[in-house]
C-alpha cells in the first residue's frame, strides 16, 4: 500500500502492529483495540514529524487493518481518503478480545459482524472510499462484502479483482500478477483524482474574479477550475460584514460540493471582511485571499507615491492599512475607495462614454498625487486596465494581483502534491446573475477560444 502512494508522490507512512514483521510483543496479546491505539499512535508520530500537509491525507488498510481503518477515520474525520482492501468488519464483542481462540469463537458466532461499529462510521465519513475485493474471496463474508461496496459506490468506488482471493497484495501466480498490477493502477487513479484532478475552486462577489482566473489557467493549463460568481448580490462593499461572511460560505459551500482541491477568493472585499473566519470553518481545504500587491507598488516606485483604488469597503478595511503599514509606511500612499465602477462592470459596460467618464473621477485624486505606480485592489479594475493607461499615462505602472495570485496557487499545489499532470483540462462557470451578461463580458475582455457559458444557479 506504501508502494502505491509513493508511486504518485503521495506522503505515506506504514507499520507492522504488534508480532508482526519486526514489530516487538506477541501477536495474541494483541486485540482490535489495542491495534486500533497503535494505529492511532502511529499516525499522530507520522503527522508530527512535519513530512506531511494534514489535510491531503489518505490512510489504507488490508483485511483486517481495514477495520482498523475505518475506526481510525471515527476520531480523524479530516483524513482525505481510505482504501480498504479484502475490507472485514468486526462485531463490539470481538472489539476487546486477545487474538487467540476466544477472539476465534467469537468470529464463529452466526452474523457475529451485523453489529459493528464500521458501517456508521462509514455511512457518516464525508471523504472518498475505495474497497478492492477479490473475485475469489472466500474469507471474508459476502454480505459483509456487499455493505462494504454499496457504501463506497456511493461514496467512491468498488471493485472485485479476478483470478485473486483474500491476499490482495501478495500475488503468487502470472494471473495474481496482473490482478496485482490493475490494483495499483486502480488505486492510483483514485489518488489522482481526489489529489490532483480534482477543480480549483475560484469564487468572487460577481465577474471580477474572472481575471484571476484568467491568470491560473494561463499559468496551470492542466488544472480543471469552477468558477462560482454571486453577481445577484453585487457589489459586496455595500453589504455588513456579518451579511458578506454568510454569503461566502454559500459559495465556498457550493465548490466543496463540485469536491474542489484548493478555493481563490477572487474578491478582495471578502478577503478583508471574512478570509480568516472562513479559514477557520474549512480548515481542511487550502484557501487562497486576494489583496493589492502593495509591496510590489512599494518595491516598483521610482518617486515614492503610490495609488490604491479599491472599492470604498476595501479601502477603509483595517486590513487594507495594515498592508499600507507593513510594506509602504516610507511611501506617500494613496489609497480611495470607489464603489461606482463594479456596478457598471457587473452589468457588462466596460467601454462607452458613462464608465469613462466615471473612471475619470476615480482616477482625478491620482493624477493630481502625481503617483507612479498604481496597484489595483478589486478584481473587476483590470477589466478597465487600457483606459486607466490611457488617462494616466504611459509613465504610471499599473500592478493588480493576478498572477501574483496564480503563482500562490502553483505553491499550495505542489507542496500538497496535488498539481494535475499533463490533461485535457476542463472549465466550469456558474452566475448568480445573468448568464449572457456574464458571457458578454468573458467575450469582449477575456477573449478566451474555449467555450465559456455560464449556468445560473440558486444558493
């Protein structure tokens, strides 16, 4: 079972219980609890040892060590994935018995399993299951069997090898081999999919964010993604901040179902109202904010005066200033909040004489501060990066946080080792709003070749 996770780069750890391989003790003073404490021993020294991301781990067990398994994942919910193979299941009255004749006597007992502890825990786990059965199993009962796989066919996947029996990962004959050799393409292609295939999830109060998104898929192009825009309650400035944290859980709960790998909140203002909260309620998925690079504006200026144009909730967040604090307390900093601009992007006006004359205004306070460097702190504001440059001019750089954003991404997934390999990558959208408003704007200013609709959803 190492073998196989290590084959796609997967941290993994394995031991021997008790009397076995090179482990000290007697086998039979062994019990399936004392086992289960050894399992859970081992796991906690393995997570301790810092080699592991806590939240991208699986754990697989072989007859049973599968039991075992499943009642390790009661008191870590959190572990990603099992793999269960030759999968038993035990009644509470074997639970606490030496592995001698007693434990023997009590397996004899007619249905002695109906009452174990696995299938509810099972039923209630909420991570992905694999169970690998031989064709030719004959210990293991088969109604057992069949709990085991309509369970994991509802929540991952089963199957049953040909021309091998309750030694899954012991194959002796030319046939056993091959059996062999598909369990480990089975269960690799299962990690893959759960670790790498899985979308990114991107998220934004409405069409902004598709600029982020822009950037990913540009720097990831095999990396599937959804895209979740709440454009029905737009801009999400004008909202408490208590209103803006609940509706970001709808969307972050809408992606966990689409089973996404990692989540960009591609919305600076949820970022600054409600990044850390949500990082606390989904402390099991990678969750990436979107700010102003103002280090960057910082770094880049060549006078010391830098500009900041956000949305007006943005602009006066204490986190907004704590960057300014951080990173540009020797510049002359300016930083405006509008909240006229989203509005007209969000209904697809992105060129004519109204949003000109808007963006003017947002821009006056810029051009009289003679900034240099301009960095833009809403996702929608790149959508209207040419005519910012045409009415500052070619000496002000203009910075949004895009790609800074997209490199963020390629970090998380490689430490995770959840970057998707060489694919045919897949792009789902989903609006709140008006889909063809949506696919207006991805038409005019994305100008992607791959088709883009938007569904309209309800959360």
């Amino acid at each position: 079972m190492a073998g196989i996770f290590g084959s796609k780069s997967f941290s993994s750890f394995s031991f021997d219980v008790r009397g076995v391989g090179e482990s000290e003790g007697d086998f039979e003073d062994g019990s399936l609890n004392n086992r289960l404490v050894d399992a859970e021993n081992a796991l906690q020294t393995f997570i301790a040892t810092g080699k592991v991301d806590q939240k991208h781990l699986a754990v697989g067990g072989n007859s049973m060590g599968a039991h075992i398994v499943v009642r390790l994942i009661e008191k870590n919910p959190w572990v990603k994935a099992i793999m269960l193979g030759c999968a038993a299941a035990y009644g509470t009255e074997a639970e606490d018995k030496k592995l001698n004749k007693t434990f023997t006597e009590v397996l004899r007992k007619e249905n002695s399993w109906q009452d174990s502890r696995v299938f509810p825990i099972l039923k209630a786990y909420k991570g992905k299951i694999l169970v690998l059965y031989g064709e030719e199993e004959v210990v293991i009962p088969r109604e057992v069997q069949k709990k085991f796989v309509e369970i994991a066919q509802k929540k991952g996947e089963a199957y049953y090898l040909a021309n091998i029996g309750h030694k899954l990962l012991q194959p002796g004959t030319d046939l056993q081999k091959i059996s062999f050799q598909k369990i480990l393409k089975i269960s690799g292609e299962f990690l893959e999919k759960i670790f790498m295939k899985n979308p990114i999830g991107i998220l934004d109060s409405g069409l902004g964010g598709l600029t982020v998104w822009r950037e990913i898929v540009s720097l990831l192009p095999n990396e599937n993604t959804i895209y979740v825009a709440d454009s029905k309650n737009t801009p999400y400035g004008k909202h408490e901040e208590e209103y803006i944290y609940q509706l970001s859980k709808k969307l972050i709960e809408f992606l966990l179902q689409k089973e996404v790998k990692l989540i960009v909140v591609a919305c600076n203002t949820i970022t600054v109202s409600a990044l850390e909260k949500l990082r606390q309620d989904y402390p099991n998925i990678p969750i990436i904010g979107t700010v102003p690079v103002v280090k960057t504006a910082a770094a880049s200026t060549k006078n010391g005066r830098i500009g900041i144009l956000s949305t007006t909730r943005t602009a006066t967040s204490l986190y907004q200033k704590d960057l300014i604090k951080r990173f540009a307390n020797d510049k002359m900093v300016v930083n405006y909040g509008t909240d006229a601009l989203v509005p007209l992007i969000e209904e697809g006006e992105v060129d004519g004489r109204r949003i000109e004359k808007t963006l003017k205004r947002a821009l006056e306070v810029f051009k009289r501060e003679k900034v240099d460097v301009l960095a833009l702190g809403c996702t929608h504001f790149p959508f209207l990066k040419e005519q910012m440059q045409a009415i500052l001019g070619s000496d002000v750089a203009i910075l949004d946080s895009g790609a800074a954003i997209a490199r963020q991404v390629r970090r998380v997934l490689e430490h995770n080792g959840a970057l998707a390999e060489k694919q045919q990558a897949g792009h789902l959208f989903y609006t709140t709003g008006d889909p063809q408003i949506a696919k207006k704007l991805v038409i005019s200013k994305i100008g992607s070749q791959m088709p883009m609709d938007f569904e309209n959803i309800i959360l």
